[in-house]
C-alpha cells in the first residue's frame, strides 16, 4: 500500500471520495493488493462472507506490515477467529438495542437521549464493532424512509434533550443529506444537544473538509465523539481533522475499546491518552470490549482495564483519563469501573490510597452552616 500510495496525486488522496471509492472490500482485491499471504487471504475471505470487509486506502497505510501484531491490521483485517472463537456468553446483540428500539434506526435507552443510527455503512469496518450485525443490511423501512416517524417520535418525548447520531457513521453520508438531518433535529424545540458518534477523523479524515466543518459549525451547540483505539492513529492527517473541527468550535472527545492483543497495556493507552491529548482530543471513556459474537478473541479481563486504570491515575494528568466503562449484558446500561480510592469512611474520619499508594485516615468535618 505504502508503494501504491506513491503512484496517485496528492489531490486524489486527499479527496476523501477518492478514499472512499478506493477501499478495498473484498478478498481478491485484498490479495493483489496487499502483503498479505496465502492463509491470511483465505481467512479474510471466509471471514467477509459473514462480516462484510471494507477498507480505506489511507487506514491500510498505516498498517506495519512488518509487524505481525500489528494494531490497525488487527482492528480492519479479517481473521479466521472472528468465525471459530466463541465464548458462552457472546451475543449478536449483545446491549440487547433490537429491545430499545421503538421504531427503526432509534435507540431510546436513556431518558433523556436518543441514539439515531444513520446507515449501516462505514468506512471501515472495525472488526471489533458492536454492531456488526448491521453491516451492510438494508433495513426495512431504511433510516431515510423512517426519519418523519423518528421526528414525530423525538418530538413527542420533551424528556429527550440530547440527540445521539450514530451508525453505521453518519460522516459517510453526504453533506447536504447530512445537513438535512442536522437541520430537522434542531427544529424540535426540546433538543439542546446534537452529538455525533463517528470513526471518520481516524479511519478517512481527509472527509473533514472546511465545507463540511462550516455546516456542522450551524448546528451547534454540538460535540463530536471518535473513535482512536492507538496512538499509530494519531497521525498528521487526524490531527488536521480535528482542528479542523475544534476550530469550527466543536469539542472532540473519544471512546476507546480496549482490545486485547491492540491496546491492552498500560503504555499503549498512556501513550494513546496523551497523544489525544496534544491534538485536544479529551479522552472520554474506555469501553469494555463487550460480549459480540465475531468479536470475542478481543475481550480482556476486568482487571485488565482496572489495573492500567489504577496505574494511569498515579501517573498522568486527569484531562487525558477517560472512564473505564463497561456496557451491561441484557440491556442493563452503562457501568462505571475505575473502583473509588477512598477505601473506608466513619462518621468523622475516611481512609484514603493516594496516589503514591499510602494510606492516610483524613478528618471529616461537616459543615454546620
Ligand atoms: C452509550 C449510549 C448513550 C450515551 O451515553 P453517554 O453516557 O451519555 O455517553 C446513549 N444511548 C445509548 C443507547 C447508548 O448505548
Ligand atoms: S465505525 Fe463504528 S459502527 Fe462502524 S464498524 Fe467501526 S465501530 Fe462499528
């Protein structure tokens, strides 16, 4: 890929069309067009047929392909495992969202925010992904077809105040079709908040172009979340997207996986952390990889995340620690992790771990006023 990037013109490359137009989707193109050997084709081959395989030119080239761990091969490249490794608990659903789902394409789980899912294509498709058992499924009615009904449903709930768009990626769509959703969610009085969850600044962020950042700038107030799982993400071209965006006046934060054999150790994730840091990218949560059928091979123990979460704490500053969060089975919700460091409380006095590791009992007072 490296070689091939050297064959097109700047402007091509950076045209997120030509990205997006160029991806490569199958195992014969895969084949011809990439290092990969024999074996490796035929898992990504039988792989694709149950999970779909698309690819952007740009996240291939940041691929080592010296390096057989290498973390985005790992997160796009289709393995034999995603098919032969289950665990007992592993779920096509594993949020149980098809139960939250009052009509299609919303997710209504909490009060007072509505997740929309915009498409069920992607730039990539990350081989992690939660909700693989979209992918490239046309839904009846589609997105498009349902969104007056989706309207009438967001305006009949003046409890939702925040508006989630997220997909499949919403950054995929057109601009004005884009601008056509943005702009009809901000005339539901009751709405304050437009987020959108989305993976393109990492996976194809020459899509974040000055035109597309002056439409999102008119339907603020907004925040973007991304989707960085390792600092080789963070490259020139992400770092450009973001500022982009954050000079367009919309906060970026981050949802990180933590994946194992990708980014399951504490120097992988203080170095992402950090690196997000410096592009003023404000690391949000850690997410548990969950229990998704095709995606078990990824998931850590608990104590994984707890542990480097521990070790973090003592070692770098607060703006660049996410929460460690994990998403319940059945549907149960949002849990957070990272266990408290005040290890005991009686009524006038508390034990405190710092974060050198002493124990210290502190004095409580309560405030008579
Ligand atoms: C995670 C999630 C949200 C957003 O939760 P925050 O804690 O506000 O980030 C909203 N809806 C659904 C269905 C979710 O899974
Ligand atoms: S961009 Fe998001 S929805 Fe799409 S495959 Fe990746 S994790 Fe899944």
């Amino acid at each position: 890929m490296k070689a091939r990037r050297n064959d097109i013109s700047k402007g091509e490359w950076l045209n997120w069309r030509w990205q997006f137009g160029h991806r490569i989707k199958d195992a014969q193109a895969a084949a011809r067009q990439l290092p990969l050997n024999t074996a490796e084709v035929a898992e990504l081959s039988a792989t694709a047929r149950r999970y779909p395989f698309a690819v952007t030119p740009y996240y291939l080239s940041l691929i080592d392909w010296s390096n057989p761990a290498d973390p985005i091969k790992r997160q796009c490249i289709p393995t034999q495992k995603e098919l032969t490794f289950t665990l007992p608990d592993s779920e096509e659903d594993p949020l149980c969202e098809g139960h939250y789902t009052p009509l299609a394409g919303l997710i209504h789980r909490y009060e007072d925010r509505a997740l929309l899912l915009t498409s069920s294509r992607c730039a990539v498709y990350c081989r992690h992904c939660n909700r693989k058992r979209f992918w490239g499924k046309v839904t009846r009615p589609s997105f498009l077809q349902n969104w007056p009904n989706i309207l009438h449903y967001l305006q009949e709930h003046p409890q939702i105040r925040e508006v989630i768009l997220s997909g499949g990626d919403p950054l995929i769509l057109r601009t004005d079709l884009l601008e056509y959703l943005l702009k009809s969610v901000r005339e539901v009085k009751h709405i304050e908040i437009i987020r959108i969850g989305t993976r393109v600044p990492v996976v194809m962020p020459m899509r974040i172009t000055e035109n597309l950042c002056r439409m999102l700038e008119r339907y603020r107030p907004m925040w973007i979340n991304t989707q960085f799982n390792h600092a080789q993400e963070i490259t020139q071209e992400a770092a450009r997207a973001c500022d982009r965006l954050l000079k367009a006046g919309i906060p970026l934060s981050n949802q990180t996986v933590l994946l194992k054999g990708i980014n399951d150790n504490l120097n992988a994730l203080k170095e992402l952390f950090q690196g997000l840091q410096r592009i003023m990218v404000r690391p949000y949560y850690l997410f548990q990889c969950e229990a998704v059928k095709g995606a078990d091979h990824f998931r850590t123990p608990l104590e994984t995340g707890i542990n480097i979460m521990e070790q973090l704490w003592c070692r770098t500053g607060g703006l660049c620690l996410p929460e460690l969060v994990a998403d319940l089975p059945k549907g149960y919700g949002k849990a957070r992790l990272l266990p408290s460091h005040m290890l005991s409380k009686a009524e006038n006095r508390a034990e405190f771990r710092t974060f050198e590791g002493k124990t210290v009992s502190c004095p409580i007072y309560t405030n008579p006023c």
